[in-house]
C-alpha cells in the first residue's frame, strides 16, 4: 500500500515538474537555448540556417525581441504599400487581396542582382494572432522559383514584448544561371533575415514611421 502511495506521489511530482515546464516553454522560446534567449532579450538577433553548397535552395530563421502589441506588429505586417520604405531589396508591390490581419496576397518584386524577380505569395494568420504562414502562389506568375514560403510566429514574454520567429524556405530553378542561385538563396535565407528583424522592430517600435537608411 505505500508502495503504491508513493509511485502515486512521484507520479504527481513529475506531472507538475511536466506541466510547469510546457507552460514556461512557449511556442518561440522553446526553439532557443537559455544563452540564446538571454542574448535574443538583451537585443542581439540569433540566425539559424541549412544551406548546402552550391544549393538551389534553403532554409532560414531569425528570432528577435521587439517592443509592442500584437497589434502594433500586425499594423506594420500589413502595411504592404509601403514595404518598400523599411524592407531590404524590394523594389515593388502589389496587393492582390487582402483582408484585415487574417489574409494577404501580395506580390512582390526583388532585387536579385542579376534581375529583378516577381512572385506572388498568399499569407494566413491564425485566429489568435500569433502566427502567419505564407506560400507561393502557384497560380500567378512565380518564374525561377520553385518555392518561397515561411512564417512569423509571436510569443508574449512580457508585457509589451514580443519574441518574433521569422522562418525563409526558398528553392530555386535558375537554369544556366544556377550558380547565381546559392547567391539569391543565401541572400534571402541567411544574409536579409536579421536585417528584416531590425527593420521590423524599428517599424513597429517607431509607430510604424521608421524608413530605412539610404532608401531612395
């Protein structure tokens, strides 16, 4: 009988042990290590990629704090017109369609050294706000790309403040141009992601009137 008292008692400890860290771990800060959590709330910006060599594609995630609202951050998210006053390499956009903070099908022009290369792609945010994924729209024009999708994903860690995800897959066709395509895949997958969050989180923590330096 106190056996099973106390494998009963053990059972409940490592339940609560269990329970208080699922909820200390939150859909951002469980994908960063204690040193990188610590470095990320002191202001540094952590860059995580897999990009083979002389790859056509690759995968690419930023995490970065920013001070504001959910909302503050979905005001600047979906500003698209004006995009190209704090976001690197755009040299155009287009709103498709679009509905307040929910969906966006956008189209974007680039900046890719050797051309300027138009896609389109189709977002979705989560009912609560925390997260948009977005993906290639395969019905619109999308030459050279054979993907371009990814995600920004939001955790609360304070009152006030976000960690901020932002996550790049990108895969490329380039043809004779191929060995231009780790270039472009570098660029968008590890090069551009920690400037994104700065220019995110100066946007949003400006009131959304931050313009990039040398913008022209």
């Amino acid at each position: 009988m106190r056996f099973s008292i106390r494998l009963i008692m053990l059972a409940t400890v490592v339940f609560f042990v269990a329970m208080t860290t699922v909820a200390w771990a939150g859909p951002v800060t469980s994908k960063l290590t204690p040193e990188e959590l610590a470095a990320v709330k002191a202001g540094k910006v952590i860059v995580k990629n897999d990009i083979k060599e002389n790859s056509e594609s690759g995968v690419g995630v930023a995490y970065g704090v920013i001070r504001g609202t959910i909302d503050d951050f979905w005001k600047v998210i979906f500003d698209h017109e004006n995009y190209t006053d704090f976001y690197p390499r755009l040299e155009g956009i287009k709103v498709v369609e679009r509905n307040k903070y929910s969906l966006a099908t956008i189209e974007f022009k680039m900046d890719a050294t050797i051309k300027t290369l138009t896609y389109t792609t189709i977002g979705t945010v989560t009912a609560d706000k925390t997260r948009m994924d977005w993906k290639l729209d395969m019905n619109r024009p999308h030459k050279f790309f054979k993907k371009n999708g990814g995600y920004w994903q939001l955790e609360e860690i304070e009152p006030g403040v976000l960690l901020a995800e932002y996550q790049v897959e990108v895969a490329l066709d380039l043809g004779p141009f191929s060995r231009v395509a780790t270039k472009i895949v570098n660029s968008m997958a590890k090069d551009d992601l920690p400037e994104v969050i700065e220019c995110t989180k100066n946007r949003v923590e400006s009131g959304g009137t931050w313009v990039r330096p040398g913008k022209k």
